[in-house]
C-alpha cells in the first residue's frame, strides 16, 4: 500500500537505513590507486623504473586518499545543511506543501475503450 507523502517527513533520516560497509571507504581507497597509478603512469611516460623512488607512490596514494576523506566529509555537511535548510523553510511555510490528496489510477486516467 502507498504511503501518502507528508512534505514534513520527506526530507528526515530513515531510521532503518544503515549505511553500508564500503559506503566511507571507496573513494578514498579509489582516490588512492588513482593517484598511485598516476605516479607510475608519468614513470612509464618517462621511461624510468615503474617503482622507483618509491616514496612518491607513498606519498601520492596517501594525499589522494586525504584528499578524497574531505571532499567526502565536505559533500555529506553541505548535503545535511542543504537538507536542515529545506526542512525549516517546509516548517515556516506548510500552507506551500498541503499533503496530496490520494487518487486511484482509475481517477487519473479516462475510460478505455478499444476501437475495432
């Protein structure tokens, strides 16, 4: 059964959600090979040894991945500001949100009738 959409409630936590295991872990871990084989793909453009001077691998995974952890962190806390900002405006102006009225689909669309 549908539920009717209260506009006071859409934007709330779902308090089933559970995120999952890799949802904090891939783009820093992504970040990371990216910026890993970026080292070895300017090595192999220059003709050097691919691991050589293996502290820029080090360096260039770790960066990318910090990188990566804010720009993550930045995206979640403009996202939930965004979303506190709809909220309080959805608060101070519930007559611009009234609930939807329930409608059947027989409601919404017009009578068929084939034509042989």
């Amino acid at each position: 059964m549908a539920i009717v959409p209260d506009p006071r409630k859409l934007l709330l936590l779902d308090p089933e959600y559970r995120p999952s295991f890799l949802s904090d872990k891939f783009f820093p871990m992504f970040a990371g090979v990216l910026g890993f084989s970026a080292v070895v793909a300017s090595r192999y453009a220059s003709r050097r040894p691919l691991f050589s001077g293996i502290q820029h691998h080090i360096l260039s995974t770790s960066i990318a991945g910090v990188l990566a952890t804010i720009a993550q962190q930045k995206y979640q806390s403009h996202n939930a500001e965004k979303d506190a900002i709809y909220r309080h405006y959805i608060e101070l102006h519930p007559e611009d949100f009234p609930i939807p009225e329930r409608k059947k689909i027989g409601e919404i669309f017009p009578k068929f009738t084939p034509v042989r």
